[in-house]
C-alpha cells in the first residue's frame, strides 16, 4: 500500500476510535433534536441532519426530532388566497389558517419519514395528537386572542416510548389538542423543551442559524463554549441576550432545570453540525449545562 | 319500577346479550375498516363510525381503519388554483398534486384520530410511509403515465403489529412510496385489501354509499345478504356487476382467497352500519366469504 | 328496509352506543360479584347472571364470583338423616356438617363453571383452601363454640392474579382453612368483601333479593340509589338499617374504607341486573361509594 | 463425633447423592401420578403419598395428581339411602348418582389440596370441566346406556399449562363434560393416561393394590420389573394379562406409543413408592418402556 | 421383597423426606459456598464437595462457588525458581508473583467447572475481573508495600445476576482490579463474604480444616452449634477467638450485620458437610446468626 | 472558525457517515474475530484491537474474540524447565504441558478482559470447557498419539448466545473436553471457525501476520481483494496456497460453506486493521465470500 493512503486510512481509523467514548456514554440515552432553521430548506444540510440523526439511531442512541414548518407555512396560506390579521405583530391562527398549518407540517413531517426510511432506519412521523401527546390550552399574546396558539400544559409521553422500545425513530410536529380537543399549533422550540423534560433525554440540541451564544451578541469572537444555568442567568439579567435568542435560552434554562442532562444551541448551517458536536473532542456552539458539573465535557 | 321502563330497561340487556356470541368470535381479532364515502362527509355519519370503531376496539377487537380523501382532495386543488390534466378520463397525480394530496389525507388522517382520542381511546395517525409500510410501483392506464399513482408491490405490517400490541387504535392513509423512495397516491380501497391481507384480518369491512350488492343492480330488492367467492365470480362473468362495484368485489374476492375470514360491504349511510352488522343477529350489506364456509353467520 | 325494522335497529346499535363509556372506563378493571339469594334457585335468573359476567369477562372487564351454597346445604344435611343442633339460634357446623356443606358448595361451583364453559369462556372453580386464597380462625358466637365457621383473617390473592394472568373467570366458593389447615365455612358475603379488598377491584356487587337500601325500610318508595359511606353510618347510628342488611351494609362500608371504589346492591331478582346497572345511563339498586367521589356515576 | 452417628451422617450424605442424576434427569419434567388404591384409605400411606409428590414439586419436577374417589362414592350413595340399578354388572351412573359422584370426588379432590398446602406447597384441585380440560362422549356397555359414564374425546392441556406455568401442583378428579356441557364421570385410570399423553408427560406413575406385573400371575416370584411395549403386548396375546391389569397395560401401552417416556405401575402399599422408585438405584414395581430405549433406567 | 431390604429401602425414602422441608425454605436462594482447605486437596472430598453443590443446584437453590488457591500458588512460585521476598511475615505479592497467581488461580477454577459439567450442570467460570465483579484498593500491611494485595471496595453483581438467570453455576476466584484496571490477588474468605453480601445470600457457608468454632479452643468438647451476632462479638471480646478463627469470624459477622441470613463454619474434612447441614436436622459444624433469630434451624 | 481546522471537522464528518451504511449493514451481527499473531505480542498493536472490538460492540454489532496463546505458552513451558518431546515435528502436549497452556490460555485471557473492561464494555472470559462449549476428541497426527490436542467434535452456543444477550463481550480461549471431561488443547483457528459456524455468525475474521493471499506468494504485488469459495478451491488445486495459509483458507471455505456470510484474512500488524475493513469503503487484506454473491462488498 502506498504510504498516503496508508496515511488516510489511519486517519479514518483516528476519527472512529475518537468517537468510541461518546458512543459508550451516550449508549441507549435519549436526544431530542428540534430540527429548524436553514437546515430545513437547504437539500445538502436536511440530507446531513437525517444522516446524523440516523447513525446516532444506530450507534445505540434513542433520537427524537421535533420540527417545525418554517416558512413552508406563509408560503401555502398565500398560495390559497388567505389575507392574514395581525395582532401585535403576530399573525392570527384562526381555523383556516390552522388547517393550513396542520397540513403543511403533515407534508413536512411525511418528508423527514420519507429520508430516514430511505436510509433503511424505521421512522414514524406523528403530532401531538397521536397518543395524546400534547395537551394544550389558549396562549394569549397580552391578553388579546391570537386564534389557535397553544402553550403545553401536558406531555404524554407514553407513545414516545412505545415506539422507542418497538425501535422507531420519531418524528414530531408540534400541533396539540386543548381538553375540547381542538387543534393548536405549538411553537417548536417550546415542543421540543416539553418533550425532553418528560421523556427525561439526556440531551436536547437546537438546529439554529446562529454559530451559538455570544457574550456580546456584536462580537463574533466572543462565542461562548459552555454555559452553566447559573451563569446564562446573569447574561439575561444583564441583557446581553436578545432577539430570538431570549426564549430559546429561556428554554434551555427550563430543560436543564428539569432533568435534562445538557442542552445545545448548534450551528445549524454547518453541515454534520450535531455529528461533530457528539463524536468528536472538538464541540462546536454552546452547550449549557448544570451548575453542579464541574468536569466539562470535550476534555 | 314502572311496567314500562321496566320493559325498557329489559329490552336493552336482550340487545347486549344479542351481542355476546359476536363479542367472544372475534375477540382479538383484526377487522379492517375502510372508511370512505357519503361516512366521511356527513357529520353524524363521520362521528357513528368512530363511535362503532372504537366500541369494537374496547370490547377486545383489534380494528385498523384505512381512509380515503374524499372530495376534499379535488377541493384542494382547486383552491390553490391548478389545472387538472386528464388522461383517458382520469386526472394526472403530478407532483404538485400528489403535495396536495398528501396534505389532505394527512389532514383527513389526523382529524379521525382527533376523533378517537376525544373518546378516550389512544389512536395513532400513519401514512404508508412510516415504517415502510407500503411500498408501490408506478401504475399506468393503458400503458399511459397517469403521474403519481402506485400500485402496492409489497406491505411490511411489523408497524401494525407494534401498534397493536401497544395498544393503539391505527388509523392509514393511503400513501406509499417506491423503491426510490419517491411518494405515490394509492386507492384506498385497495390499501384496505392489501393490508387486510398482510395482517392476516378475520375481517375486511367496506363503508360504501350503496346498500349492497344486487343481483339484478336495477332492481332494489334483489340485495344478496351473503355470498359465497364462487358465485361472485360467478356474478362477474355473467356480467351482473358493474360501475364502481367491479374493481371492489374483486378486492372482495382477492382477500377472501387470501386468507381474510369474511368480507363485508355495507351501507355506510346507515348510522352505525358497522356495530349493526357485527353484533345483532339481523347483518346488513352484503357478505362475503369462502366457499368451505357451509354454516352462514347470522343464523 | 322497512321503516319499522330500521327504527328497530337503530335503537339496538344506541344502546351498544350508551354502554361505550362504561365498558371505557372498567377496561381491565376487577370486579367481584357476590351471587346469591333468589338468583341462585331460579333457572331463569341464573343464566341472565352468568351470561351477564360473562358478557363482562369478554368486554375486558375482569369479574370474580364468590357464591354461597343456598338452601342446598340444609336439603343435603336433610338428606343424609343428621339432626341439626342449634346454639343461640344458629345451626353448629359439625365435622359432619362441615364435610356435606364443602362437598355441596363444590356441587355448586362446578355448576357455575359449566354454564360459563359453555358459553364459550374459560372458568376455573376453586374454593378458599386452593393456593391458600382464604386464611380464617375459629369464630365464636357470644363465646360459644359453633363449630367449623371461619372468619378470614387474611387473604392470598395469588391464585385469583394467577388466573386472572392467564385469563380464566375465577369462581370462589366460601370455605377456607385455619393454622392447622382444618376447613371452615366462611359467610359468602365475608369472602366477596375480604376478596375485592385484597384484589383492590373497583366494584364489588351483591345481588340479594331486595330492591337496594331504603331510606324508611317500611316505604318501598324510599330506595336509596346512592350513599356516601358517611350517610350510610349516619343511617345505621340512626337505627334504620335492620336485619340482613345490617352486616351487609357494614361490609360495604368495610370495604370502601379499604379502597374499593364502589359497592352496589342490586335486586338478584331482575334478569340482567349487573349488566343494566354497569351499562346503562340509569343505574338500579343502591350504590355505596366514598365521601370524595363528588360527581356520580350515572349522570 | 462418635462413629456410629458419624456412620449414620454418612448414610444419609450416600442417599442424597444417589438421587442426584434421577433429579437431574428429570428436572422441569411433567409426571402424572394416578393416585387410588389403599394409599387413598390408610392415613399413613396418604401422608406418604403426599408428602413424595411434594418433594418432587420442591426438587424441580411438575407433578400432576390424577384420583379417583375410591369406595367413597358407594358410601355416599348408600348415605342417601338411593337404590342402585345394574345393567351388565355395573352400576348405572344416573343423574343423582352423577351428582353425588361429582360431590365426592370433589371433597376427595380438596382433602388433597389441603395437605399439599400443609406442606408448604401451592395446590389447586380441578376437575375436567375446568377451562374445558376433559371432553368426553357417553359410553355404552355392549351398547347399553350405563347412564353418565364419560370416555374422553378431547383434552385441552391449556389450563394444566397454565398453572404449572405459574407453579401451582394441579389435582384434577376425573369429571368431564359433552357437547352439550352434560355431567360425566370418567375412569380415573383413563383420565390420567390421557391427560399423560396431552401435556407430553415424562413419566406416567399409576399406584396400585398389587406389587406390578407378574409373568405368571400365580406365582408371586415372577414379578417383571421391566417391560417392553412389544413384550407388554405379547403377554396379553398370550393370555397371562387379566382381569384389572388387562385395561391398565392397555393404558400403558396406549401412553408409551402416544409419548410418554415411561410409565410405572407401582405398589401403593408401600409407602414412598414414588420416591423410591424415582430416586434409587433400585426401582419397585414394573416399568413399561418403549421398544428402542436399549439401556435400561436403573442401571 | 425380604424384610431386610424393605427396611433398608424405607430408610432411604425417611432421608429424602426429611429433607423436604430445607428443600422449602431456600428453595431458589442464593448459597455462597467459599471452597478451601483440606476440601481442596483430598480427590475424595473435592469430588463430594462438587456433588453436594451441584445436588443443591438441582434442587434450586442458587449456589455460587468462591475459592482460593490453596498450596498450589506456592508449589508453582517454587516450580518457576522465584525467590519470595517477606513483609512483617508476608509473602509480598509482586507482579511476577501475581502473573502466576492468577494462573494458578485459573487453572483450579477450570478444574471445578470440569468436575460440575461432568455432573451435568452448567458451569461457568470467572474470576472478579470479568464483568468488572470486584473492585479493589491496595491494601498495606502496617503501612508498608506487600504488593498487588488487594481490598475490596465495591462488588457489582450484575455478572452474577445474569449467569443465575440463565441457570448456570457460577465459580469465582478471587482475582479483581483497581481502579487503573491493575491485577490483585483478595483473600478468598473476604471476597466469598463481599459477594454473599452483595448478592443478598440466604447462606455463607465456609469449608474449614476445623469442626467449628470452640467456646474453650483447647476443649474440643466445647464446639458450639449457634451462635448469635452478640455473643459472637462478646466471644471475641473476651479474647476466646484466635488464630485463623478471628478473621474468618469477624467476616460472619460483617456478613450478618449486612443481610446474609445466615453464616456457617463448617469442617471441610467431613465428605458431605454441605449436604448434612442444609438437609438433615442435625446441623454439623457451627452457625452464626442474627440476634432477633428466636427460632433455631434445626428444631 | 479558521477555514483549516474547518475542512478538518468536517473531515472528520465524513469518515463517521462513511460508516453509516456498514453500521446500518451489520447492525446486531454476530462477528467472530480470531485474535493472534504480531496483534498479540506488540502493545500498541493489542490496544487497536481491543478498541476496534470495543466500538464493534457499543455501535451494536455482537463480536466474540477468540485468541491463542501465542508464544507464551513455550515461554512458559521453558520456565518450569519441562524438556519438550517432538513427534513428526510437532510437540507432544503431555498431561503437565497441557496444564502450563491451560494457565497460559487463562492468563492471556483476562488481560484482554481487563483491557475491554478498561474501556467501559462489560466483558467475559470463558474457554470451551464453561458451559460444554466445546467438546473434543483425540486427535493424531499421522496415526501417533501427540497428547491432549483435541479436535472439535460439538459446539454448544447456548453460553454465548447467554452472554451476548445479557450484552457481554465473549473472549474465548480454545481448551475443550472429551466425553470423559478431560482437558485438550485446540487449534484457535479451528476454535473461531467452529464457533462462527455454531453462532451463525455474518463474519469471521482472522488477525494474522500476513497481508492476506496472494494469486502469487512470490509477488507481493498479486494480494487478493475478493475470492469466492469456488476460486479459493481452484487455487488449493492449482497449488498456489501453501504453507500455513493453506489450513487457513481451508477453515474459511468451511465457515462459508455452513453458512457464515464473509470471512476476512486481515494484516493484524495493521493498526486499527478490523475497524478500518468494516467501516470503510476500501477494504483491507482478502475477503472470502459464497459464490452466489455477486455484488462486492466495498462497491
């Protein structure tokens, strides 16, 4: 063999062996991925999510997605003619847009089935109505009605782990249903949160178009690595968060808070982004994570 | 007690008594509903048979609802104003369509679950996607490319059997994929059958807008209360079947001869057609069922 | 189909309709049925009785008989030529007794378990000495000796969880053994209470042959259709409780405080009482239940 | 120490050992033991009776007890001062007598569960009508009605299953039921030959009033210790096999050639004859063995 | 049959009888055997040792088997001309010596599991470092350096567990690692006591060259039979344990304050010691106790 | 993040879904691996191994180790000062050598325990006497006696088919017994082709010190990638194989022919040589394959 191909081969050898201590800690563990962003519409990044996300199924964890619809959505209620309302600067979810809604997640939901089953893992794509999942109530925003806005008061999760245990990977859209069974639709961000708590996952990831959180959000050489809950707390108090990022820290602060081991916000227009932040020393975005852990993880 | 609600109270036991045998014969066994027809548009209608299906599902049966998309599809596309195309009188499934329609269905799909699970009962929503159920090939009309139109090649019902077991109610649209994994519209219908099949049901059941099948189609008392597989070919060849009915009493016929028990086709414009002809003694519609069967059902 | 015959069926498929509820929410759930009085000597009655727990065995529901032996007993004793001794007005139950009352009430139990065989559902008879179900010591009337009359003193349920596993309809005659494993007779209405505490059913059922507790026992109109356990004592501190329903009223409340959830008395006398009262909106007899449940049952 | 307890220990130490490879060679293996004869009478040689099969249960056999009711049926009969009617010199069974047969039996039936369960050991008694064990047809002696008097068409293992499954030693009295859920008695000996070959037993224990079969029945030295089914067959050919031991090797050979291994025809006299014939190296009684076993079990 | 071996027959059923009830009451407990001293050398006492262990199998008890190495280790440190270096008395255990200690250890291991298959029994042998059984610490003698001598620190009986779920019988020697995942060689009693705790043992039982433990040492009248927790420690107290015994006490007691149920001592050089004591109802050797055991064993 | 330390993330990406599809392919596989050779002796070398294993088994596949003794056993055997006996030029493996390469076999056995252990994977050593692994005869070499080595005669998977549910790694080394229990030594490549068969295993690989088979073992440059049996065969007959590859390529063209999928000769001096062949695309050393395959592994 010739010496640089021996080179590269040994190479590959490298990054496996790497991998070998992540595999064993996370072995059997729950992720949950919220899945969003750009790397729902970019066709090179959502074939590397599914390809993640499947040879983590493989490897002997238990994935969860749950996505959203991004801009799927507006596209198909202007498609049909809908004029939309706004209430402070939100768009109303009255019946009509909420069927739309609904089916446009169906469609997106059908479509990231389609791409594991076609990488020969079994997936199943359901919402929140399935096995109860999500139970919800009316959100209002300051106080006025915005239509068909859930926030979750209950997570079911015994559907979760009966397709887990049968061998599935789940895909999740976030619609629920409020005690008159009628449909909401639910932020995904949210969703996902509710789902790791009462599936207790050892880990969430958010898919996002930021490289992480920034200790000065104008900055982009102040990125920060690991965050404990305690510390993420000072940030927001301080106001160095903003925009999009506040619920989402808001969020993670709550997971971490109620049993999840570590959350991450990732990069999600790096291609393999969730890949390279589990199997390789080197994480990319930020983690947050307990207070109480004191021995960081990539080291 | 007054004599007539005593009378009252008394005929009511005679009903549930009437129901007894019916309940132990089929106790764990599958019946496979197709839910179509004048059944899904009409309010009461849609809500008796949910009500039937999930009565049958807490007295001990195994049920598998298969739906359609009714008239909602055609709605559909003519809402987000696209053209049909026609080729030798049947509408193209091109892609935008086949979007369309798996949208729909979806929505459809969803709205029974929502149905079920308002009586209490866990059902989960899946298309033939999730966990490879259905896998199709392309299918023409004389030879012509009439789009997205599958025919199903093969049913993996290990996603069946898991639901079962977890005790979920399952509820299928008819949608499938093929070996490229591309998606395909399939008849409803003929997912019933193939299913029913695979899962090895003890009975098929079709919700249908006509009363049964006639011996003479033009004369309303000529309904055939059962019949067996050789006299309906019998019927065929004779050419006293016509319209719609041909394409299902061959269905009828294909899953008798492979294993199904019984095939029934009922009038699905009958409130609770379904409880009607499983657990009185007075069956409605029009039975099928192998020649060897020499004791009829209702006797 | 003719009007008439239509109306007909469809008041058939509403009450199927009106028992989905019940038979949702008993699913799986025990419940011990104390058979006895009048119900055990009229053919007619005693087949409405075990059609009806058989009935509730195929609907999911998990029923256990515990019946007494009737006036067989005294006709056996009768039989054989033995004089009766009496002490404080009860017959002693002599070795001799003993040996005729055990070998009438397995008469007795196998009897029932042949009408359930042949309604098409596994019955196993066992009595309180297999798998040592029943435990009792030496009972004393007014310090005197009576003879083999048991009281429980502690119940195995094994056996009944066993059977139940394996899904056979347990039925339970009365007799048990002490620390030197002598047999007693046990008070049937005794074994059904200390039976549905140590299985924790959800019902426990008399049928007796009266109309249920009355307000004024001299009032027919007074029937009582349910009671909170804090009224029923109010009641028997009042003295309006008197006779046989004394001890059974004291049983009932005996066996709410240790968490059944609801005991009904029933007139044995009306064909299909079980089923009417456990499937129809309009109970019969009276309900014994505990001070928390605020909504009732049949409303 | 001193050496003459010493020598005792020893002994005792060389007994255990010797029954190792028989406790190894028939472990988790099913024996049915017919149990009639004298050892039902004398309170000695029942205590010994019980007290093996128990020993056998706690060593990792599953017996099954198979009894008859011995001359306590004639007892009772003549208790109730009935008058019994022969036909070919057998009593008829007619429906009262049936009725005090089955009392019996089961009185017999339970005495024995309860000295299984004074020895630590759960026990439940059967009869043929539970779970539809037994199913039998009526039996005509030279084609007269000798009343209810059963021979077996069917039997359905599932409950012996079940109970042994969940550890229970299982005493089933010879009562089984028609078609028609009719009453019969059965021959214990028949009973427990064919529930021998329904559960596939190991070994088929018949206890009995003589010391096994002898070559010539006159002379008591020529007591056979094994027998081959082809010699067992010549030896009824040839006359030398008569009056009860006729249908009892006719039950032996019929057990042999439907699977069961080895059946033995033991001397219920003398107490533990189960235990020594199963635990030492030198068997009691006669063995009937199939033709191809070569090696001969106690060598 | 002659008088004599029908009296001889007898006495062996009497032996087995009165093992039934120990048979009972550890009828699937866990029985640590630790196997040593003259046990181990005699081929005679080797081979009943392995024969009682085995019957103890059979009969379903749970035994695991824990050894030393008895005088092999010197004879094969000997055979390969190593000089031993000694630390206040002790042989230091260094690497060399280790190498050949687990050698050593594993050739006797291998040679129990021989002579237990040879029985016919599963067997499967493993020291503590399979399955991560035994963790150790180094262990210093006075403070100094006797090398690879190791205590233990933590038992994870997960090995253990899984090897008795599948039915074999498992044969340890006591090997285990640091937390560097370094060899040490642990005191046979020490790791035989560690996992009778760790596996919730009904029985530690010691083969020793003595009879027992001795109120007066120099007496050997005063062999004691039982001995409670507190009189133990008030034996030591008193100073009347010495020697060997010490150790090998203060480990009885370690173990019944921990749960073991109870401890004995028993003389090795007695074939059968095992068998004698758990099956007859003169126990041999002495017992050690909890203090709130009123009852004794052998009554 | 610089772009170079970019391109080598993302590198690194590619590697681990590279992987995917053979993850996906073997997936819960049994994969039987011969350990020896230069693997055996150079540290660097044994530690690829072992977490090449290692990562076989937390990805999910089920892999076995069998290993020799390598040169450790002669090392040994000159320790003790034993003078070899030759026959036909091979040593004579008396009753004493037997015992050295059975302490031998043992000692290399549980280091590579300690080092899977080490790396947090719960592993087992075993040799073919546990649980009747592997049973021998005697075997000669040209008709002479050459002591204990023994020919594989039965393999009993059921210990392994145990282990690997209870989620082990199975380390083997090749000792078995004859009918009489007898200790043997085995040739390890027969004891990995024997077990491969006996588990069904999808592959078999062989560690050896050559780079796999040449067409021309003259000319390094004619290494095979592929072979089916058939041409495996025709290279025998054509003499091409020699020397100790010949028995090598013999064991593999057994294991194909009962019904193992692949079997591989890998340059063990390779580091990472069984990781790199698995999960890469360019496979390493020579593939043994059916005939009927037709489709290469590696396109």
């Amino acid at each position: 063999m010739e010496e640089k191909s021996m080179q590269e081969i040994m190479d590959k050898a490298s990054v496996l062996i790497e991998a070998l201590p992540y595999i064993q800690r996370f072995n059997r563990k729950i992720i949950v991925v919220k899945y969003g962003g750009s790397a729902m519409v970019d066709e090179e990044l959502k074939k590397s999510v599914i390809q993640d996300v499947t040879l983590l199924k493989l490897v002997g964890f238990k994935p969860i997605i749950v996505h959203g619809g991004g801009k799927e959505i507006s596209k198909w209620v202007g498609k049909v003619g809908m004029e939309p309302e706004f209430i402070n600067g939100l768009r109303k979810t009255d019946a009509a847009t909420m069927e739309i809604a609904e089916m446009v997640l169906s469609k997106v939901n059908k479509s990231l089935v389609q791409m594991v089953e076609a990488l020969g893992v079994n997936a199943i794509g359901i919402s929140g109505k399935d096995g109860g999942l999500l139970k919800v109530e009316k959100k209002y925003s300051n106080g006025q009605d915005i239509g068909f806005v859930g926030e979750i008061t209950e997570v079911n999760p015994k559907i979760l782990h009966d397709l887990l245990e049968k061998d599935f990977l789940p895909i999740v859209c976030p619609v629920g249903m409020d005690d008159e069974f009628n449909t909401y639709n639910i932020n995904a961000d949210d969703a996902a949160c509710a789902i790791a708590r009462a599936v207790n996952a050892e880990k969430l990831a958010f898919l996002t178009d930021i490289e992480g959180v920034y200790l000065d959000p104008d900055d982009k050489s102040t990125l920060i690595s690991e965050l404990t809950v305690s510390k993420a707390k000072a940030l927001i108090e301080a106001g160095n968060i903003g925009g999009g990022m506040l619920p989402k820290l808001n969020n993670c602060i709550d997971a971490i808070d109620n049993g999840v081991s570590r959350v991450h916000i990732l990069d999600g227009r790096i291609a393999h982004c969730l890949l390279l932040e589990i199997f390789t020393n080197k994480g990319i975005g930020t983690a947050i994570l307990g207070d109480k852990e004191t021995k960081f993880y990539h080291e």
